[in-house]
C-alpha cells in the first residue's frame, strides 16, 4: 500500500549493515541462452520496515555506484560501491520493492559493456546481474522506461556499429533475455508502454513489447535528433521535434501509427492511465489538449516550461514555473494540485518531486509528495566529480530516495 505521510513511515529499525559481501555464482544455462549473472540469493522485502538510516556513511567515501537513503532523515541505508564492470547505474525503475537499472562501464564505443540488473530496495542485495549486451553508457533521464508486463525493456548501441541499435527485452523476474533485436531503427524510444516506441531521424516504428515485433512504421520528415521529444500514454505516441524552423508535435495512435493531429509545442506530457488530455508547452501557455483529436480544452498562460526539453510527467502531473513560484498542475483539467516557491525542478517521480531554491538546479533542497505537496525530507547525495552526467533520484513508496552514479568526464 501506498503512504505519502512520512510521518506514518516505521520508524527506529536498526540499519541494514554496509558492505555486506554478496556470494556470486553462474547459472547453468540452457543450450542458446544467455546466462544471468546472480549476485546474491532472491528476499523479499514485502514485509520489513524501513530502516532510518546508517550515519557511518556521509555519501563522499569513495566512489559509488548507486545507493539508498532516508528521505526523511537523509541518512544512507546501503550502497554499492563501483567495481570495474559495475561503474554506473541509469534508467532507474522502482517497482514493489525493488530497484530496476542499466549498469554499464564508462569505456566508451566499441564493444558490450551494459546490461541489466535488478536490486533489493530494503538492503542493496542485487537479486540478478545480466551479462553486458549492448553498448551504452548513462541513459537520459528523459527515456520512459518501466516494467509493465514483467518486462524491462531497454536498447544500445550494437557492438561495434554506431549505426546497428539493440533492443532487449529482460524478463524482470529473473533476469532472461525474453527477446532482443537489432537494427537501424535509431536509439531514440519511449519503452514504458505496451506499444515500444522506436524512431531513427526518418521513421517511427511501433514494437510490441510481448514479443519484440515491428506493429506497425511510418516515415517521417528529417529530424533534428537534439530536438526530439519522444512520450506516450496507453494509446497514444507524442513525437516533439523541430520542422521547418518551429518545433512541432505528431500525435500517432500507439496501436496503428496513424497520424492523429500535429499541434505547435514542445514537452508533450501524458496524462494518468485511462486520461484522454496531454499537456504540451507552446510559445504563449501550457495547454492542454484532447489526445485524440487535439482539441484544446484549457490553458495556463501564467506558468512557463524549463529551458530544458523534458519528458517528467508523474502520473499525470506536471510541474512548470511562474518565475518565482513551482505549480504542479493536473493534466486533466489544468488546475493547480499544489505549489511551492521555487526557483527549480530537478526531477518529477511518482513518489517524489524534488525541487530546488538555490541557483545549482541539479541539487535538491526539498522533496514532497507528488499528490499532496506535503514535505518528506530532504534527500542525501552523492559526491559530484568533474564533468559528470548527473543521474536523477528516483523516490519510492516506503520512503526512500535512490541515488546512483552516472559517467564522470562526459558532462
């Protein structure tokens, strides 16, 4: 069950112990499969209480790789530290109690260095490790990822050809390759919904996510890839991108392809399942309009979208800004569910939006509850190094705030 009042949350449980070592073995694997690696035996975590914290660990002990912490005390829980073939950790998915990643090594083209890994929530345990599979580095916070289905899908560079993507499915239960593909059909995607969404700078395809299947494709006029903005709800693909000098957003039916309705504006912002209304930046105002035909059905002329093209819409909630004040708005209707004053937005998560009052906008000064506004905490961080790619917390449910490392000298 779902509780935003942190208050509710057990307290005075004894911290899991750091630096527990974790025994690894290899899986036999049938004849054509590919082997998990598991680096510690499968717990559950469904019924234990939420430690407050371990104040042995500061967050700057050397380098880590992704670690948990209190969102309420901003004290640290576990860690891992960063091995050679465990240096960074993106794409990050919190489902039930457990932690779901890419993991790769900073080495650059050329060859598999990232994968998959699944995480225990309560004490750091990883429950599976696959082998590397494609080529990869940090993914950017705007890649809509999850785990509906019981699949973790995912795509990279193919090894050696900057042209070839590869795209995975992996069974999060276990960790198997349920599917995988390869192809020049970019390394752009939305892969969050039933429909994967994969588009190259002439085409879009749509792939079923079951079975890794082409549904449908569509060409496309050139795109300008920095440009582009890739989101969707359950029926619906929002592409934004810029055409002819203005930026510009396609609305296409997820299970067909068919153009619905172009519309001016950027940062295409789903609503909540079963919603028919997304919210999109223009020029002039946030508005919102009808998902299917495009139809406006409101507007919000007093608040303005970050500089930055984002895709941070949680469950049906967007955050923009009136300069000095931070309105998150209901999708559906356009109306305010709650504000704060502000003067930045670091990441919008289901359980969380961390928001900032000081002028580094990658720091978080606060996180409250994505439905109520109410405070939870504070969330701890992880020292900075030079030029890194920041990767965004993820908060879940119980409380706690993620933190992971992304590749140092590629900011």
């Amino acid at each position: 069950m779902r509780s935003d009042d942190a208050a509710a949350r057990p307290r005075g449980m004894p911290a899991v112990p750091l630096g527990r070592a974790a025994a690894t073995w290899r899986v036999r694997a049938a004849a054509g499969a590919i082997p998990v690696l598991l680096l510690s035996a499968c717990s559950s975590s469904a019924s234990r209480s939420l430690p407050t914290g371990d104040s042995t660990y500061s967050g700057r002990a050397g380098a880590v790789v992704v670690a948990a912490a209190n969102t309420r005390t901003g004290k640290f829980i576990w860690r891992l530290r960063v091995k050679p073939s465990f240096e960074v950790f993106s794409g990050m998915v919190v489902d039930g109690g457990t932690l779901y990643g890419q993991w790769a090594n900073c080495s650059g083209p050329g060859g598999k260095n990232a994968g998959v890994a699944a995480i225990d929530l309560t004490d750091g345990a990883v429950r599976w490790r696959t082998p590397a599979l494609y080529n990869s580095e940090t993914l950017s916070d705007g890649t809509l990822l999850s785990t509906r289905g019981g699949l973790y899908v995912v795509a990279g560079t193919a090894p050696h050809s900057e042209t070839q993507t590869v795209l995975v499915a992996i069974d999060a239960a276990n960790g198997k390759v349920r599917w995988t593909r390869t192809g020049a059909f970019g390394s752009q995607g939305a892969f969050d919904q039933s429909v994967i969404v994969m588009t190259s700078r002439t085409e879009v395809i749509g792939v079923d996510r079951a079975t890794g299947r082409t549904i449908w494709s569509r060409p496309l006029d050139e795109m300008d890839d920095e440009s582009l903005v890739i989101s969707d709800d359950e029926s619906h693909v929002y592409l934004s991108h810029d055409f002819d000098a203005s930026l510009t957003i396609l609305a296409l039916a997820a299970g067909t392809g068919h153009l619905l309705w172009r519309h001016a504006g950027n940062n295409p912002h789903p609503g909540r399942a079963g919603s028919h209304v997304v919210a999109v930046d223009t020029n002039s105002a946030l508005v919102g309009l009808d998902a299917d035909t495009g139809r406006q059905v409101w507007q919000r002329s007093d608040v303005a979208s970050w500089e930055a093209p984002t895709v941070d819409t949680a469950d049906g909630r967007v955050v923009e800004s009136d300069g000095s004040v931070v309105h998150v708005i209901d999708v559906s209707d356009g109306k305010d569910l709650w504000s704060k004053p502000a003067s930045g937005l670091v990441v919008t998560r289901t359980d969380g939006i961390a928001l900032v009052t000081g002028d580094d906008t990658s720091t978080a000064d606060a996180v409250f509850a994505a439905d109520s506004g109410l405070r939870l905490g504070r969330p701890a961080e992880l020292t900075r190094e030079e030029d890194q790619i920041i990767v965004a917390p993820e908060f879940d449910a119980a409380g706690r705030t993620i933190l992971a490392r992304g590749c140092p000298g590629r900011g």
